[in-house]
C-alpha cells in the first residue's frame, strides 16, 4: 500500500465546467428552451425589482406598522426569497447547458463557439426573434453573423438529423 492520500485531481472540490463550442444550427435549435428560461430569469428580476423597495419600506417603519403590514413585511420576505431562487435556478439552467447569462435585464446570452480557432460567441438578447449575432470573446461588440456560415452549418445540421442534403 502506498502511504500517498489518494486525491481527486480536481482538489479544491468544485466541479469542473465541462467547456461547451457549439455550432451555429446547434446554438439554434437551442433557443426555443434559451428563450423559455431567460423569460424565468426576467419575471424573477422584475419581482425582486417590485418586492425590494417595498421591503426596504416596510423595514424603514417596522416599528410603526400595524398587524397587516407585519404580516404583509413576512410574506414580501418569502416572495424574494422564492424570486432568488427562481432566478438563481434559472441561471443555473443556462449554466449547466453551457451558456452564460451576459445581462439579465435585456436577456442577453452568449452561446460558446470557436471563429478561426478563437474564443467567441453567439449573442442572442431577449427581445430577438432569431439568433444572428456574434462576437469573439475580448470584444463587447455584436456582429451580424455572415450569411455564409448560415448556408455551411444548414447542411452540417441537415446530415446530422439523418436528412438528405
């Protein structure tokens, strides 16, 4: 037996985020599902937009308020408590399938991808029907994606659903 402790190479113990390139038919088919969650993250953001004010509020003068508004500062409590949650979920969703949430208030999301080997991604923001920008990973900047890249990742997507080109 080796008196060496047997350690996972990951030591600190935090799971490791599997990095994600994906393809633009891909990044595509994703959205219905992207659309559905960031609209989770922006009615969780809007509630805690309404219930935090009144709470600071109802903090200000807990001293002051009668039964219901007692009752009325608990129950705003629960609500942003059940909000972060449901926002906090949310991001983890985009997370787990390997997005990033860039801005929760306009629903900006980046989908990961590779542009002539570099780091880039595909920028979709909530108010967008389809996704058709992108930008590399230093830039802030969105670019219309070309409308080559539509017609190479069309046929790709084609083959791989079994379809004939």
């Amino acid at each position: 037996m080796s008196n060496t402790p047997n350690r996972a190479s990951n030591s600190a113990g935090k799971p490791r985020k599997k990095e994600v390139t994906l393809d633009l038919a891909t990044a595509r088919q994703m959205l219905p599902l992207v659309r559905s969650i960031v609209a989770d993250v922006q009615t969780a953001r809007q509630a805690l937009s309404r219930l935090v004010p009144e709470q600071e509020r109802l903090e200000r003068h807990r001293r002051d308020l009668v039964w219901q508004e007692r009752q009325r500062r608990y129950q705003v409590a629960d609500e942003i408590a059940a909000a972060e949650k449901s926002w906090a979920t949310a991001v983890a969703e985009l997370n787990t399938l390997g997005l990033t949430l860039v801005d929760d208030e306009v629903g900006e999301v980046d989908f990961p991808t590779k542009v002539n080997g570099r780091t880039a991604a595909f920028s979709w923001l909530a108010n967008e029907e389809a996704l058709n920008h992108w930008h590399y990973a230093d830039e802030e900047s969105r670019r219309p994606i070309p409308a080559d890249w539509d017609k190479s990742n069309t046929v790709n997507a084609t083959r791989y659903r079994g379809n004939q080109p």
